[in-house]
C-alpha cells in the first residue's frame, strides 16, 4: 500500500513538473475576445478576469500595455499592447516569450478557420478570416527575446 501511494506522488510531481516545463500555449478564442472589450472596461477584464498587470497607459489613454508572468524568466512573459479605435475592434500587439509555443498557435489558427495568406513586405507571416488579420513574426526570436504577433480588425466605414 505505501508503495502505490509513493508511486501515485511521484506521478503527480511528475505531472506537475511537465506541466511548467512544457511550452506554453496562446489561445487564439482568448486573444479574439479581447479585441471586442470595451476600451473603457479593459482595465477590469485584464486585471480581474485574466490576472495581467498595466504596466503602461500611453497616447492619451489610447494605448494600454499589461504583463503576465515573471519578469525573472522573460521566456514566460506574455504582454498585450492593446489600441484602441472608434472605427474598430482593439487592435493587439503581442509579445510573447521563447516559451509560447508559436507553431502549436499556427496551428490553432488554422484549425479555428484562419487562412494562411503569404508574407507581407517587411517578410512576416500573415493568416486571415473574415474582417481579422494576423501577422505574426516569420523568424521567432532572431532580434530580440519575444515573439511579436499582431491581430489587427479590418476598419469598416460606416457612412
């Protein structure tokens, strides 16, 4: 009996471990809901509903940046620039950590209806789906410490 029960502990700490040593995943359904939030409620659901910090409110209020992570391992780091328009849905500049797992995000785009279109001109990869454009970097982390992907809303003209 003490056995299996050592063998059972062992397993979890197991567990645990993998869990925080595996690569962490972006949840595209996660980032398309922020990008509908009130600019004006922003603060609330980035701090109380998914647990980031502001770190920044730049461009008269236009412009809020929030953290995720500690800033101790910057590979875990995940930070969300959030603009806002009155034309659009907030557009998202995202940096993420050697740690995020951008090809498991690739994929995900696909599989959630994102279509790959090619590179754009300064070579970076670029998905679409309906009035939603992700670009995302095409060489992950050759300049600096994060990845670098942006989800811009397609601007409609009301008139």
């Amino acid at each position: 009996m003490q056995q299996m029960k050592t063998r059972i502990q062992l397993l979890f700490v197991t567990l645990l471990f993998a869990q925080f040593t595996t690569a962490q995943d972006l949840n595209i359904k996660f980032l398309e809901q922020i990008t509908g939030v009130s600019f004006w409620s922003i603060d609330d659901v980035m701090e109380n509903g998914y647990g980031f910090k502001k770190i920044k409110d730049e461009n008269g209020g236009k412009e809020k940046t929030y953290v995720k992570g500690s800033p101790d391992d910057l590979s875990t780091v995940l930070v969300l620039k959030i603009l806002n328009s009155k034309k659009a849905l907030n557009t998202l500049d995202i940096r993420a950590g050697t740690n995020y797992n951008l090809q498991q995000f690739k994929s995900d785009l696909v599989d959630n209806g994102y279509l790959y279109d090619g590179l754009n001109k300064i070579d970076m990869l670029v998905y679409k789906k309906d009035k939603m454009t992700i670009i995302i970097d095409k060489n992950p982390n050759s300049n600096s410490k994060f990845n670098q992907i942006l989800l811009i809303p397609e601007i409609e003209e009301k008139f």
